[in-house]
C-alpha cells in the first residue's frame, strides 16, 4: 500500500515502484532475447554493421522474427516509409500459412454449436506469444545502438515524417536520457504566410530544428481510455500519414514495453498554402504511458510547452487524476481538457483555460475544435520551446556529454574549419582526388572504347590509353 492523498487515493511506495522496474527489466530482456539483441546492448549496433553492401531485402512476407532488427533498420536506410510495417512469418512447420483463422472439431450438434458460440476458446495454444509491437523494435534498436547509428536511424526517420524520442527512459534504470546528439543533422523548412493590404506575403524559413524556436504543445494522458491520443495528435499534423504510431495502426498488439514513458516529437511545417490551417512551425509532443505513473516527464514537459492537452476518462473531484489537474488548471500554462465522457463542444473556463467533449463525436469534430482552440491560444503571448535547451534542464541525461559525442562532435568542427579555410574550387581536388579531372578522363575514355567496341572497332591505343588510366587510378589510391 502507498500513501493516501485527500479523496483516499493510494499513491505508489518505492517497494511497488522496485517491483514494477524488475517485472519491466525482464520484459526487456525477454524482447531482446526475441530480437536476438541481447549481447547488443553491452557491445552496442553500428553503423558498419548495417550501411553495407549485401542481399537484397526480401519483399516477400518471408520475414522472421529474428530477422526483423535487420528488415526495419535496411528498409528505414533506404527511406522506405513502411518501415514500421513488416509482417512476420511465424515460425512453425506444423501450421499450414494459408489456414486464416482456428477451425473447431469437437462440436457435434446444433446445441453444441451454439454453446460454442457463447463460449470462449481455451483451447487455442497458450504458448504462442503476441507478436512484437513494431514500436518495440524500433526502441530495442535504439537502445542497443551506439550515438552514430542513432543519429543516422533518427535523421532517416525524421525523413520518412515520423515522430521522434525527445525524452527516452533507460530500461535498466531509471535515468530519462535526452538524445539531443541525434537532432543535429535533421533541418526542417517551412513557409510563412502573412496577409497584408496588397495581398499575402510568403516567407520561407530553413535551419537545423535543434536551433528553431517554436511554440510547442504536449499531450498528456491520466488513466486508462479507448481513444487514440497518438491518432489524434495525427489528425492535427497531417491526417494523410501516421506521424505518431497508435494502437489502430497496422502490426500493432496491446502488449508493449519500450514505449510507456517515452516523449516523442514532431513539428508541423506549413506549405504556405491556403489550406494550413496554422501559420508557423510548431512542435508537438506526446508522453506515451499513463502520466499517472510517469510524473518526471510530466513535469519537464509542462514546464516547457506553451499549451498543455490532457486527456482523462473522466472529469470528476476525488479522483485520482484529480490532483495532477488541479495543479496544471493552477499554473500559467494554457491547457485544454479532453474529456472522453462528455459531449459538450469547446468551453472557456477561464482565460487560458478550456475543455472540450469526445464522447459520441467523431475525431473529425474534436480535432477542428482542438485546433481552433490551439491557434486562439497561440495567437496570445506565449513561450517557446527549442531543442538546444533541453541540455540545460536537470534530472535528465544528455548524450552529448557523452565522451564519444564529444570527439564525434570535435572531429565534424575540425573539418568544417579545414574547409572554411580552403578554397571551395580546391577542396575536391585535394580531398576527392578520383572525382576531379582524373574522373573526366576516365569518363571520356570509357565512352570512347565502349563506343568502339560496339562497332567492332577496339584500336590498341585506344585500348592502351584506357589501362594507363585503370592503373593510374589504383596508384593513386593505394597512396590515399
């Protein structure tokens, strides 16, 4: 039992919290085990292991569980954005692959036919386990992957328009690790529309998104519920791709254990067109789990978002999300209220402050109020949000202070000073020696002798002149 707030709630004990790590630590284990991951996270995944020249994938559903870690990190290399979506070939000689679904033999008349009907099947193999939820492949990855590989698997999937860790909890500890190291390479653009007297002005606006200043809104969810957080913060994004992975989502099962306490982002980037419905870049944040039970990255999101979503079953007093509201209604953030129990449409408590009904509407409904709600809010004054930040806020582990980031990130300025320093018209010259003009030597002639050849026509020294350049070629390179 834990400690009991006003309305004669039990809070967690640190006994219950230990009990949870374990049984958590040994689904981990269990699922890299499955993964064939399990030496991987002590000698982590590189880059080398996967950024190679091999088999083409197979486009067949001739996948096996132990080949999924290859499949998803090969086709998310190759921007291949069904990555997530690999089905499985089970394992098994004993199972014919076209039966679809389980025939019963032992009903033998009507009524026995009708008792099976009402009846649930207890028969079915208990040994069989759920298949692995596609987001727990991509976190074991992740996790099992050194800073390089990450920062290669992040920008591929910001790439493909997918949402990204911001806040990962360890799953051997309980350390929340911001891979900032991972946003540096990724640059998002977009375009700003202003109306004027004389018409609409269109401004465009590129830079590495660690360094953009953006508004962000978060979402949160206290308790259990049936609709779709992840769904919905899609519908707001683009509601033509799956930004953020939910449970309607193909492969998905109900059973996953990387993803609760993860935070992920994502930005939406206007068009500059007439149907954006907001007019500048925003980031939106969503903290998988029950933020009952993950109050750390609760509170670091509250404390750096402009606006607060959450979402509850219910909307009464003595409850237990009752407190976590009260202190989120008290504090200056703008929030908005989903209630899932409700139909009232959009309600202004107070100034900053709104709730909104989901029971019996359709998401459609809810998504056109939630956004009227969001661009009112942000029309106001608000405060804003950039990555580069996030290494100043305490409680969580960046991994730039990582010594490997470290040298990774002075060997990447070593170079760009080199090149500064350097004549641009130089550069290639001296540092792709076989692309300047010994490669337009050898191109030309190429041409020639295959154009030769073709008419039958192959003279010794044209022939010769093409040797000499193979072999000056493999002395320059023995050189480098």
């Amino acid at each position: 039992m834990g400690r009991l707030n006003l309305c004669g709630f039990h809070f967690p004990t640190w006994n219950t919290f230990e009990e949870k790590q374990k049984k958590r630590q040994k689904e981990t284990e269990k699922l890299l085990r499955r993964l064939h991951l399990q030496d991987q996270h002590q000698h982590m995944l590189s880059s080398e292991d996967f950024v190679q020249i091999g088999p083409p994938i197979k486009k067949t559903n001739e996948i096996f569980e132990r080949d999924l870690v290859c499949a998803f990190l090969q086709r998310l290399m190759m921007l291949d954005y069904r990555a997530r979506y690999i089905t499985v070939q089970q394992e098994s000689s004993d199972v014919n692959n076209s039966q679809a679904v389980q025939v019963s033999d032992s009903a033998v008349t009507d009524d026995d036919d009708l008792d099976a009907l009402f009846t649930t099947n207890v028969d079915i193999d208990q040994s069989k386990e759920n298949r692995v939820h596609p987001m727990d492949v991509q976190m074991a990855v992740f996790h099992c992957s050194d800073s390089f590989l990450k920062q290669k698997m992040i920008t591929k999937l910001s790439q493909c328009q997918y949402a990204l860790p911001l806040l990962v909890p360890d799953p051997h500890t309980t350390n929340i690790e911001c891979p900032l190291w991972t946003f540096r390479q990724i640059t998002k653009t977009w375009k700003i529309s202003t109306n004027k007297e004389n018409g609409t002005t269109v401004t465009m606006k590129s830079m590495p998104i660690y360094k953009a200043e953006t508004p962000m809104v978060s979402f949160f969810r206290l308790g259990s519920m049936f609709l779709s957080k992840s769904q919905l913060m899609n519908a707001l994004i683009n509601n033509r791709h799956d930004t953020f992975f939910h449970r309607n989502c193909e492969g998905s099962t109900k059973s996953r254990h990387l993803m609760d306490g993860v935070a992920e982002i994502a930005w939406y980037c206007p068009a500059g067109k007439d149907n954006d419905f907001f007019t500048d870049c925003i980031a939106f944040c969503n903290l998988h789990g029950d933020s009952l039970a993950i109050g750390k990255q609760r509170e670091i999101l509250t404390e750096m978002s402009s606006v607060i979503v959450v979402l509850v079953p219910t909307l009464e007093k003595c409850q237990e999300s009752t407190e976590v509201i009260s202190m989120l209604y008290k504090s200056s953030k703008p929030l908005i209220i989903l209630n899932a129990d409700n139909d009232c449409s959009a309600v202004r408590v107070k100034p900053q402050k709104y709730k909104l009904g989901m029971k019996e509407r359709s998401q459609s409904d809810v998504s056109t109020d939630l956004k009227k709600i969001i661009k009112s809010l942000l029309s106001e004054p608000h405060t804003s949000f950039r990555l580069e930040t996030m290494a100043k806020v305490s409680g969580i582990i960046v991994d730039e202070d990582q010594k490997i980031c470290h040298n990774g990130k002075f060997a990447a300025m070593e170079i760009v000073e080199l090149i500064e320093k350097m004549d641009i018209a130089k550069i290639k010259d001296k540092f792709l020696p076989c692309q300047g003009q010994l490669w337009s030597n050898w191109c030309k002639i190429n041409k020639e002798t295959s154009d030769l050849h073709r008419e039958q026509q192959a003279p010794l020294k044209c022939l010769q002149e093409f040797l000499s350049y193979v072999f000056d070629i493999f002395l320059l390179l023995n050189k480098l």
